[in-house]
C-alpha cells in the first residue's frame, strides 16, 4: 500500500490531501496541519474553477440545477472536497438554492398521488447535506429536513415517479435524502432525523447495496461501476460512503458490495473511475462540468474514487495503515 499512501498523500490536489488525512487515517480536522490544508484548498485551483461564473453579486447566473455548474451542485461539490465550513461568500449562492427550493414554481410541482408524495427528493436532501458541511445552515435548513420526513414513503424512501402503482422508493432519490437526515441527527441531534435516516437505510440493506430482492440480479449495471461525482446517481461506492458516514457500514449485508468494491483495487492499490457522468466542454450543454475530475480509466488509478474507496473500507475494518508507514 505504500504506493498508493504516498501518491494520495502528495496529490497535487489539496482536497485529496485532506480527505485522506481526515476521512481515511482519522486525523483531527481541527488541527493545524488539517486547517492548513483547508485553507490551500479554498485557493486551489479546484475550487477556483467551481467558483468561476460567478457575477458581481456573488452568484452563478444559472438555474440552480443546471447540470453541473449551477448552485446547487457547486455547493455540493464543495462540500464533498473538504471546503472550510462558515465562508460567508458562499451565501448568495444558498440564497440562490433557498429561492429555487422553497419558490411557488417548485413546490407546484410537489404532488401526492395514492397517499404518496412524488418528489425528486435528492434535490432537498443534497442541500440539507451541504448546507450543513458549509456551515451554511439556518432554520430554513431544518424546514428541509422536515419536508424530507413528511414526505418518505412507508418503505422508508422517496420517489419521484407519478405512476400511481409505483410502490417502492428509488436509490437514486433515497440515497441522498438517507445521507443528509444522518448528518442532521448528528449536528442537531434531531431524534426524528436519525429514525427516518434508520429506516431509508433498510432500502439498501435489504437489497444489499444493488440487487433486487424478487430476484437477487443486479438492479442496474451502473449500481455496480464506480464514478466521481456520482452528482444524483448512485453506485456502490457511493452507497458504501453513505452506510459509513451514517454508521451503517458494519451491517452484514453491506458485505456482498464490500467485496465487489475490494475486487476492483488495481495492481497498484487504487480504484478506478470506470464511468463518468460529466464532461469538460466550454459549450452551455446539460453535463458541463468546469473540471476534470480525473477521468476514466480500467487501469488508472482515480484520486478522487480511491480516497473514498478507502474511507468506505477502512470505515468497515477492512484497510488499515501498514505497520511502519511514514505519514
């Protein structure tokens, strides 16, 4: 492992750097060295491109979900890099996802068809997610967690699907909801949260992260691919992350994709990006990303994917720093 150690360790990207030290060998966050990391970060050249449409008034002169340079996914790609939390800069974009989120247009398009509320609620749940990692939150962040509660379905997930048989929730609009419930129990301490994050959770389990219970096939090849950024997708990596960040990796029946994802370490110790849902273009298209993050590869290393391979694994006790390694 020590290849893999030092390449993460020495990333030309501060974010990797961080991520590794705080998500993977458990270092504090709120040490010096963590903090200095940080601050590199919020200068990076990473962040510098998330942030460069911005206009004079500090906000991205698109729709908010505009894939994947409006508001809502910047913050959220933000959050998912280790950025300092309490950058006041950053809220007139939160004032941008607030007026999307609570406006009369997107709550129009709230329905509840057969007792169940149709709703894309990854939406709300990747705002409840970052706006806590931002340190952006106030009481209208709260409001976001007790729609996401009224609105789970009695399998204990959400869906956005109009038909009025659809019965059972969606990973895609689950997952996400089930991650940003879990950090709000823990910063809140919200006991409602941590119930409705408890029972989203059983959606996957009983599935173990990607197959159908009918059947035990798989439910979706790209369930079973690794991405960075999986944005509103999911893959194992990404559920695996969430189970660890809720502490639900121990659970057995996370073990099946544990084990998909050890599979897929390379020669060299790293995890590859095998699908990508971005494209680095100058062109308005739906997609358009302002970054590489790495790209796709069957035989290279992906920084980004591997740093959160090892948090899942480590979270799991299934890696563990070799003995002797210099850090």
């Amino acid at each position: 492992m020590a290849g893999v150690i030092s390449t993460l360790l020495n990333s030309d990207e501060p974010a990797i750097r961080y991520k590794f030290r705080v998500n993977v060998l458990g270092q504090d966050p709120e040490s010096a060295a963590c903090h200095a990391l940080r601050e590199e970060n919020k200068g990076s050249p990473r962040v510098r491109q998330l942030l460069s449409e911005r206009d004079e008034t500090g906000q991205i002169p698109h729709h908010p979900y505009s894939k994947w340079v409006g508001a809502h996914w910047v913050l959220a790609d933000l959050a998912g890099i280790g950025y300092p939390p309490g950058d006041e800069t950053l809220i007139p974009l939160r004032e941008q996802v607030y007026r999307w989120l609570f406006g009369q247009s997107h709550q129009s398009r709230i329905k509840t068809i057969d007792g169940r509320v149709r709703r894309c609620a990854s939406q709300e749940g990747n705002a409840l997610f970052y706006l806590l990692v931002l340190g952006l939150a106030d009481e209208r962040t709260n409001e976001l967690a007790s729609r996401l509660r009224q609105w789970q379905w009695p399998d204990g997930g959400w869906n956005c699907d109009k038909k009025p048989d659809a019965q059972n929730a969606s990973f895609m609009e689950s997952l996400i909801p089930l991650r940003g419930l879990a950090l709000h129990a823990r910063v809140t301490g919200d006991r409602d949260s941590g119930a409705a994050a408890e029972r989203a959770a059983d959606i996957f389990l009983k599935r173990h992260l990607f197959r159908r219970q009918s059947d035990g096939s798989v439910i979706h090849d790209d369930f079973v691919r690794l991405h960075y950024p999986c944005y509103w997708h999911y893959d194992i990596l990404f559920g695996l992350k969430v189970m660890a960040e809720a502490g639900f990796i121990h659970d057995e029946r996370c073990g099946e994709a544990l084990d998909l994802l050890e599979a897929k370490r390379l020669p060299d110790d790293g995890f590859p990006a095998e699908k990508k849902y971005y494209r680095v273009t100058e062109k308005r298209v739906s997609g358009r990303s302002l970054g590489n993050w790495g790209g796709t590869s069957k035989q290279r290393m992906n920084e980004h994917v591997t740093v959160d391979a090892l948090f899942a694994l480590r979270a799991a006790g299934r890696w563990d720093i070799p003995t002797g390694e210099k850090l």
